[in-house]
C-alpha cells in the first residue's frame, strides 16, 4: 500500500485498514509458527503498511501549525 493511497481514505477508513493489516500480520505469525508461511518477505511488508498507516493517523490527529513569523 502507498502512502497516497493510505492518504486519500477516511479516518474511519484508516482504522479498519490497521485492524485488518493487524489480523494479517497475526494470522502471518501463525503459519511461521505452524511451518506453513508460503512468502515472507509478506511479513516486512505488512510491518511498513502499518507503520505508514499509523503515522497518517498521528499526523492528522496533531493541529495544524499557525505559520511560522519570521
């Protein structure tokens, strides 16, 4: 996922792009475990996706800066 993909969707969007990102990355962690993982090279993929999607979310839960004087 890019991050202007993970930019043009809604908060709400966001939220449900973590939480199936999340369920991946678990069920991932289970077939490593059970010695079934088909690809992972999945598993750095879904780390960054969350990691991008997160600070999209941080980002758009700090204010915006009032300008700088000079």
């Amino acid at each position: 996922m890019k991050a202007s993909e993970i930019r043009d969707k809604s908060d709400q969007e966001l939220k449900d792009a973590l939480i199936e990102l999340r369920k991946e990355q678990f069920g991932l962690r289970m077939q490593r475990g059970s010695g079934q993982l088909g690809n992972p090279a999945r598993f750095k993929e879904i780390r960054r996706d969350v990691a991008r999607v997160n600070t999209i979310i941080t980002q758009r839960a700090q204010p915006e800066p009032a300008g700088e004087q000079s």
